[in-house]
C-alpha cells in the first residue's frame, strides 16, 4: 500500500511539474522565453514543448493507459537530460542541476 502512496505521490508531482512548465512555455513567460534563448534553443521548440508537457502530464495523471505512459516518461527523460546537457554546455551551473534532480526524482519512478 506504501509503494503504491509513493508511487502517485511523486507520479502527481511530476505531472504538476509537466502542466506548470507547459503554462510557462505557452503563455510567453519572460523567464522561459530567456531561458531559451540562453541555452540556444530556438523558440518554436517552447512552443512544441509547452503541448507536449501538458499531454503528458494529462497521460501520467490519468489511471491505466500504460504503454503510454512509457512514452510520457520517456519524452520527459529526453526532455530533463537534453534541458542538463544545454545549460552544463552554455556553463549555467544552477540549470544543469536543477534537470539534472528533475530527471533524478523521475528516475525511480520508471
């Protein structure tokens, strides 16, 4: 009974995380359109991102639906080690470790 507590727990939390960062990424937030730009990557990929996110934080949130939610964990892990792997490469220490617990918390969860 524990194991399945801590299993919606963090699965919850990682959903939440999915729809706020979506929120940021579609609404134009100043901090998500610099961020962005700071590591490089162009800002159609906030927009494909901020739908992404929201569809999978819908998929992680709703019961069942399994294979699907192997590919919402996937593409959130690909999301969390490329995030890690833009801000180590642009020397943003505080980004690269702020993905790199985002995909650690993900990690057990698989």
């Amino acid at each position: 009974m524990a194991r399945k507590v801590l299993y919606w727990v963090s699965t919850g939390i990682i959903g939440l995380m999915s729809l706020f960062a979506a929120f940021a990424y579609l609404s134009g937030s100043p901090q998500a359109v610099q961020g962005f730009t700071h590591v490089g990557y162009p800002q159609q990929l906030r927009i494909i991102l901020g739908i992404a996110k929201p569809l999978a934080g819908v998929v992680l949130l709703v019961p069942g639906l399994l294979r699907l939610k192997e590919w919402a964990y996937a593409g959130l892990t690909f999301a969390w080690v490329s995030a890690f792997i833009a801000h180590y490469l642009a020397k943003d220490a505080s980004g690269a470790a702020s993905s790199a617990c985002g995909f650690l918390y993900d990690a057990p969860c698989q």
